[in-house]
C-alpha cells in the first residue's frame, strides 16, 4: 500500500511533465495518448489500492514522503493519507478523468492549443489527488489552489474571447475568497491544536471550544462555498461553461466543484463540535439547491442548464453533510459523477454535430441523428430526475432520507427541488431530441452526424455505471456498501431514530411522485413550444438578479473608490506630494544658486564676516 499510494499522483504529474518537455515534437494524437494513458494507468493503481485497503484491518495508512515544513511548533510532513474516503475519491476522480480525457482526444482534435489542453488536464488531476490524498490541510491546500489555478487556466482557454477571459477571472476571484475561509480554519485550529494534520487534529477536539469550534465549521463552509459553488459563491460555476466541453464535464464531475464537499466530510470529527455549524451547512446546501434548480428551468443554454443542475445537485450533498449523512453524500457524489460525466459529454456529442450551437431552441429533433449520443443521454436524463433503478434514484433518496429524520422542512424543500430537477432536465431533453427539427433554420449545408466512437465509447461506459451505479450502496444486493466502508472516516453525529420499512418505502414513492410530477410537467408544456413566458421567468433566467447585486452593492462601489484614488488620491494627493517636495527642492536651489556669484570678493567678505559673528559670539561667552 505504502509503495502504491505514492503512483497515484505521480502517473498525471509524468504525463504533465512529458507532455511540457516534449510538447513541441509530439504529435496531437501522441500527446492525447500519454495524457490519456497515464490517468488510466493512476486508475488502475487505485483499484489496486482499494482492493488492499479492504483486507487492511486498520483501514488507514500514512506514507510518509519527506519532511517538507519544520518552523518552531509548526511541523507539516509531505505524505499522503490512504483511508476509505481518499481512495473513493481517488476512484472516481481518475476513471471519471480517464473517459474525459479519452473523449477529449477526438473533441479537442485541430485546436490550435491541443498540446496545452493536455498539459492543463494533467495538471487538474494530479492537483485534484494532491488535495484528496493529503494527510494535512497544508498539503490539501497546495492541491486546492492548484485546482482553481487549472480552472482558471481551462475555463478561459479561448482566452482571445473577452466572454471566457472574465469567465476565468471570475472563477479565480470567487475562489479566492472562498479561499480565506480555508486559511482562517486552519489558523484557528493550528492556533488551538497546534497541528494540521487531519489524524492529529481529530485526536486533539477536546481542545476546541464550541465557540471556536462553530467558528472553525463555519470558516471550512465558507471555502467549500468557494470551491463548491454554492450560495453566495455559486455564480462563477455557470460562467465556467465558457471552456471547451470536456473541462465542464472536469470541473463538474469529477475535480473542483467535489473538493468542498470533500473537504467537510474530511473534517466531519470537528464539524460534529458544532451543531449550528452543521445546521448552517445543512441551510445553505438545502437553499442552493433549490435556488439553483429554479435558476435551470429558465436557462436556453444546453451547458448552463447542466452547470446549474451541477449546483443544485452539489447543494444536496451539502444538506447531507449538513445533517451528517456523509455516507450519503459521498453516495450522491460519486453517481453525480457518472451521470453528470455522461450529460457533459453528451452534450458536447450534442453541441459538436451541430457545429458548435448551444442554444436548445435551435436544436430538436436530434434523436434519429445521434444513435449512440441519444440513447445515453436518456439514461443520464432518467438518472438525475431520480426515476428508479438509475443510480439517482438511490443517491438522492439516501439523501433526502436522511435529511427526513432530521429537519422536515429541509426535506420538504429537497423534496420540491427533486421536482424541479425532473421538470428542467425534461424540459432540456424535449427541446434537445424531441420535436421538429428546429436546427435547419441555422445549418442549412449539413445535417447532424453522430460523433466518433473515440467520444462515445465513453458515453456507452458512463450510462453502463448511472445504471448500475446505485448498486454501490446497497448491501442487500450484494453485501457491499459504501456507507460502511466509509464510516470508519466520518466523526461521530448523533444517531436518528430508526426508521421503520413502511416509513422508508413510503419516503421512497415520495421520491418516485417528486420524478413523476417534473416529467409530466415538462412533457405537458414543452412538446408542442420551444419558448414560454410563462414558465421562463426572467428573474430566473438572470440568476435571481445575483450578479446584479453583487454589481451594485461591490461592483459600481469599489469602481468608483477605484476612480477616486486614481483620479484624486493618486493624481493629487501622492503625486501632488512627490511633485511638491521637488517644486520645493528646486525652489531652494534656485534661492541657494543666487549666493553662489562666482566673485571671489563676496566669498572673502562672507568668510570675514562669519568670522567676525563667531569671535563675537565667544567673546561673548567668556564675559
């Protein structure tokens, strides 16, 4: 185990490597291949890994690299934590990284940057398993920032379009700020524990007080906002769409937006110190769901309504965090990860048979062009609307279960997103591959033609895994769950009351009603019209008016401060100082200059008489 943990991460830092050194005489098609390659070959050592940390009785292995931070108190190993959370992540992470490199071979193929598009892929990986494998929260922020370093770098790839150029800085910008949560947490425990390492830090909670603990919750929630996107950080998320496909389905699949989430199931021993602190997390994730879930049913962008999808769905994985359902948050992440792996890419296939159009209204009609791509779309379409025996029946269920034995209210509010989830992914799938062909009325030379196996290959893997993928957690199929390999990780939350069979089979059709109700919805009003004002609020379609607050209240304010110490504080104040002191310089020498005549006689005179005032003034002295 020690000797294989370490393989993980070097096989995507290699590829970067190769690829960097020997970028300008590789090919596209080998440079697809080693970035495809050594991915896969970090997959293959993770199932490794996996298949011998379950006969590993500690379940727990630290591998110490070198020593890396050694300052007085402050001691920070670089090694790797191998436990049941940070090897499922590292599963997902790279089978999911692979297809999408995989399909990124044929998507990216002519770009003038396909060697730099690989570089950066790699470069997202191996960050992404720095920040799961890392046994302290120095080492998972190097990691962390590496990931918002790669999305700034993938998000605003086209970067000659001024539209993906403020994509990436707004993705940076509202990563940064997430990131002072992060840092303040580590402050405060570092302060109170005096280490940062996960083990030592989970042994040391007695020396937190609930006052520092809430605060330590709280600063971990507001970096998972950040990294996470959820309220009030989630509006960079969708902006993000500006990257080519495959980075989209990157960010929300598999990296990124799965690092916040991860991050608070990693500290769930000091999370359960707080109660409120759990209760706020459980809050904002119930609240950006359902937010995020209106905000999808009014978008006309086929990637937007998926990102804010992304949002919603990462959202109720944070209200499971919230009520302490690690489990099954991890559960719901891991499902998200095929099915929204599977919608991305499908929505490339989408999106690259009609020459690069976006716009649902312009598509339609699609499903006898795209054999491969629609077939696997509805699987991922049926997964996310929570339509059993998907996956995403099982994993939303698990959540909202849960969420039922603790708040009512939270569950109530999961429960009108689930329909909301139904209805706007209907809504994209009717407009998508339903109805009349709308797409002749903007490409009149070709029709659509189905993508390369290269690019479906993945798609048919990905639809295999929604399908099958609930069976992780359910151990009455065939012993294995996922919940129970895991919890050996999770801190300790006080236990629901049990819940009886009738309860749960009866929370269960809830769920099934909730899918029901948002197909039907979306297949009554959609099938017949491709715009609706009616249902296409603009309130929603603009985000809630978000960046419009965020324009008023921080935007407009701080441009005019910024105006104002350019045009008065820097032009009057410092450069009228600088200028001022030099006027006075000048002036000075200018007086000084007029003594200096040249005429040996005035010299003479002056020295007598300051000559002459020195004697008088000692003569005066003596006396």
């Amino acid at each position: 185990m020690a000797h294989l943990a370490p393989l993980i991460l070097t096989f995507p830092l290699l590829g970067f490597l190769l690829v960097l050194v020997n970028g300008r005489s590789l090919s596209d098609r080998a440079t697809g291949t080693i970035a495809t390659s050594v991915v896969g070959l970090s997959f293959v050592v993770s199932v490794i890994a996996f298949v011998l940390l379950l006969h590993d009785k500690s379940r727990e292995v630290t591998v110490n690299l070198f020593t890396w931070i050694s300052v007085d108190t402050l001691h920070v190993p670089a090694a790797l934590l191998v436990d049941p959370l940070s090897i499922t992540m590292c599963l997902f992470v790279t089978g999911i990284s692979t297809l999408i490199h995989l399909y990124s071979t044929a998507y990216m193929a002519g770009e003038k940057d396909f060697r730099k598009f690989f570089l950066y892929l790699n470069l997202f990986v191996f960050s992404m398993l720095t920040l799961v494998l890392a046994n302290n929260l120095v080492l998972t922020f190097v990691g962390w920032e590496g990931v918002g370093a790669c999305s700034y770098w993938l998000v605003s790839f086209y970067f000659d379009r001024d539209s993906a150029a403020s994509a990436g800085k707004k993705a940076f910008i509202y990563n940064r700020v997430g990131d002072v949560g992060l840092l303040l947490a580590m402050f405060l425990l570092f302060e109170h524990t005096h280490t940062l390492t996960y083990l030592s830090i989970f042994s040391s909670t007695s020396a937190l007080s609930p006052t520092v603990a809430t605060l330590v919750v709280l600063a971990l929630l507001l970096g998972a906002t950040g990294k996470s996107a959820q309220i009030p950080l989630f509006n960079w998320l969708p902006d993000a769409m500006e990257g080519p496909t495959p980075v989209s389905a990157l960010i929300h699949a598999a990296t990124m937006v799965t690092a916040g989430v991860f991050l608070l199931v990693r500290m769930s021993p000091v999370l359960a110190l707080s109660s409120s602190g759990r209760m706020t997390i459980a809050v904002i994730g119930g609240v950006t769901a359902f937010v995020a879930a209106t905000i999808a049913t009014a978008q006309k962008d086929i990637k937007k309504v998926l990102a804010f999808s992304t949002v919603s769905q990462i959202g109720y994985m944070v209200l499971a965090v919230g009520v302490g359902a690690y489990g099954a948050a991890i559960f719901l992440m891991v499902s998200h990860a095929f099915f929204k792996a599977l919608l991305f890419l499908g929505s490339g296939s989408v999106i690259h048979s009609l020459g690069g159009e976006q716009d649902m209204r312009k598509m339609g009609g699609l499903a006898k062009w795209l054999p491969l791509t629609f077939p696997t779309f509805l699987i991922g379409w049926l997964t996310i609307s929570g339509v059993p025996p998907f996956a995403g029946f099982w994993a939303k269920g698990d959540v909202l279960t849960n969420v039922f034995a603790h708040n009512k209210l939270l569950w109530a509010l999961g429960v009108v997103t689930a329909i909301l989830t139904a209805y706007y992914m209907s809504r994209l799938f009717v407009l998508t591959f339903r109805g009349g062909e709308r797409f002749r009325e903007v490409t009149h030379d070709h029709d659509p033609h189905e993508s390369p196996l290269v690019m479906t290959a993945p798609l048919l893997i990905l639809a295999v895994l929604s399908v099958l993928g609930g069976l992780l957690d359910l151990p009455w199929a065939h012993g294995f769950s996922l919940s129970h390999f895991l919890s050996p990780t999770f801190g300790y939350v006080a236990p629901s009351a049990a819940q009886s069979t009738g309860l749960q089979t009866g929370l269960a059709l809830v769920d099934v009603a909730a899918a029901l109700i948002g197909l039907f919805a979306a297949f009554t009003i959609w099938r017949n019209t491709v715009e609706s004002p009616t249902f296409e609020k603009p309130f929603f379609e603009h985000v809630w008016r978000w960046d419009d607050a965020y324009d008023a209240t921080l935007g407009r304010p701080l441009t005019a401060l910024a105006h104002v110490t350019s045009d008065v504080v820097e032009t009057r104040v410092i450069d009228g100082a600088v200028e001022g002191i030099g006027a006075s310089v000048r002036r000075s020498g200018e007086g000084i200059r007029k003594l200096q005549a040249g005429l040996v006689r005035q010299y003479a005179l002056a020295m007598v008489l300051g000559v002459t005032v020195i004697v008088v003034y000692l003569v005066g002295r003596v006396r």
